[in-house]
C-alpha cells in the first residue's frame, strides 16, 4: 500500500536535512521510500518553457504561472508515486504550506493539490525563529533576502500553522508538529518515521 505524507515547514527551518535522514533510516528498515521536493518538479517544468532559472525565482512569477506549474507538480509526483511497485511505499513530499508571493499568500496545498497528492497526515517542521535565521545564512546557495528578516519569520511561522491547519481540514488528512532543534535532526527525523509507522 502506497502511503503519502506530505511535509511542510518556513523556508530555513531544516525541513530537507531532517527528511534525508528519515529517509534513509525509513529504507534501512525496509520500506520502499520515494522523497520528492514539490519546488523541482514546479522548476523542472518552468525552467522548459524558459520563465525561470532558479527556485528561488518561482514565487516572484505571476500567480496564474506559479499554479499551473504546482498543478504539473503535483500531478508527476502522484502518478511517480502510483508507480512504485511494492507493499511497504512510502512517498514523501517536501513542500510549503504557503508560499509568500509578491501578491500575499498563496496556499501550497490547496485542495486540487491535495486531491492529486492524497496524503494520510501532513507534517508541520518547525524551529525557533533565531534558529531558522541562522539556517537561513548558513545556507549560501540559496537566495531568501525576502523571507529572511525576524519579523518576516516571526509571521511566517504563524501562518503557516494557520494554512497548515486549513489543509489538514479540506482534505481530511491528520496534522503533526515536529520541532527540529538545533543539533537534533536525528530526533525529528525519528518522530517523523515513528508517524509514518502509525499511519
Ligand atoms: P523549496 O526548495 O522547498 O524552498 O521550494 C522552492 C520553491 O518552490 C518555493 O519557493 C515555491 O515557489 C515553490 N513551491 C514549493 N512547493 C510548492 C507548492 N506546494 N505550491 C506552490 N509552490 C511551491
Ligand atoms: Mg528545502
């Protein structure tokens, strides 16, 4: 049975380290893992019609192009995930609950993405706002000097909770917060797979 989960956090909080190590703990013990990041598929399919070079460029292109390309995403990432032979599938989203665009917010599951994606729980990753700051730094290869101020920070950590919730009610899938401290990614990643192992 192929089971999804769909995990979500503010850019800068760890999200992508703590699902590696999951990841890989999840294969040693026998599951059939395929983790996906929702933004290279939505690149994968801009960066051919030529709109944008970077990942980072996507939140800046207009709203209609932002989501016909999350509704391609979406759509590879589930058929992806149908094709995975075996009994013990899990697929593992990297993905935002809200994107902050130049428009305002814009939800990153919304209900047609969920339709596709179909995930038993969504998985909130969160830190500290100074922690997510200096992850933010650390991580030179890529460009947030639109996310990165505190208050910035401060007001995303909020309302992704708030998309996050609204996601978790439209589609009926369980919600889950993990904190991923500083140094602590190892933990997170095994109250993640301890998640999965409950669904
Ligand atoms: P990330 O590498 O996770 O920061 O994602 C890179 C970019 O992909 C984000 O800044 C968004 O523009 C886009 N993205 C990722 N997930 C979604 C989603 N579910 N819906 C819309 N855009 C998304
Ligand atoms: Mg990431």
């Amino acid at each position: 049975m192929l089971k999804v989960v769909v995990v979500v956090g503010v850019p800068g909080v760890g999200k992508s380290s703590v699902l590696a190590v999951a990841t890989k703990k999840l294969s040693e013990r026998g599951y059939r893992v395929r983790l996906v990041n929702f933004g290279d598929y939505m690149l994968e399919y801009l960066r051919k019609s030529g709109v944008v070079k970077s990942r980072d460029q996507i939140r800046s292109l207009r709203l209609a192009t932002q989501l016909e390309a999350q509704k391609v995403a979406a759509r590879d990432i589930r058929s992806e995930f149908e094709a995975l032979p075996g009994d013990r599938v899990i697929g593992i989203v990297d993905t935002h609950a809200v994107i902050k665009t130049q428009l305002g917010y814009w939800p990153g599951l919304p209900l047609a993405v969920l339709q596709e994606l179909k995930p038993s729980v969504i998985v909130v990753i969160e830190a500290s706002p100074d922690e997510i700051l200096s992850r933010q730094l650390r991580d030179s290869g890529r460009y947030r000097a639109d996310l990165s101020s505190r208050e910035t920070i401060e007001e995303l950590l909020q309302i992704n909770r708030y998309y996050a919730i609204a996601s978790s009610v439209i589609s009926g899938a369980a919600l889950r917060f993990i904190q991923n401290s500083e140094g602590c990614v190892e933990i997170a990643a095994e109250e993640l797979i301890k998640v999965v192992e409950e669904i």
